[in-house]
C-alpha cells in the first residue's frame, strides 16, 4: 500500500463499510471512493474524492494530479485517524444515549 499513488473503490451498489479504504487513508493514500460504499464517511475533505456515477468517476481520475495527490496525501497526514474500538463506543455511548 506504501507505493500507492490512490486507491479507486468503483462500486455502483450500495456496500456495507469496506476496509480498504481505511487501510489507505491509514498509509496517506489519497481514496477515490463511490457514494454507495459505506467507507466514504469516514473520508476527510481534501483527503479523496467521492462520486456517485460513472462519468463523476471518470473526471474524478481524469483531474488527478501529481500536485493534488500531494495535497490530498498532506490532508490524510493532517487529518485522518483510525478510531480504537474503545474510542468509538465511547463516542457511540455518548451520542447515542
């Protein structure tokens, strides 16, 4: 995953959270992800890019750039952390009761 420039995640059915998005972000890789998968919550804004149809897909790739994918990668450096199970429950405890 280190050698990664972006992970694409294409699916067009509606999908339950998947964790290849979340181990990119983990590594810094920019994600390019569809509105149908249950991961592109947790996609910081500026870290990816989200769509919902194949011609979305097709600009989203079509827009990369060596200096986006470095801005992206500093986002996910800046921004993203993986919740520990602990700290998750937490936030769900509090939130939802």
């Amino acid at each position: 995953m280190d050698k990664t420039d972006v992970l694409v995640t294409p699916s067009m059915w509606n999908e339950t959270f998947g964790y290849t998005v979340a181990e990119a972000l983990s590594y810094g890789v920019p994600v390019i992800v569809s509105s149908h998968v249950g991961a592109k919550d947790i996609v910081p804004a500026g870290a990816g890019i989200i769509f919902d149809d194949e011609k979305k897909l097709t600009n989203a790739i079509k827009s990369l750039t060596k200096e986006k994918l470095e801005s992206m990668n500093q986002t996910i450096l800046e921004t993203f952390q993986i919740q520990t199970v602990e700290s998750f429950n937490k936030e769900l405890r509090e939130n939802v009761y």
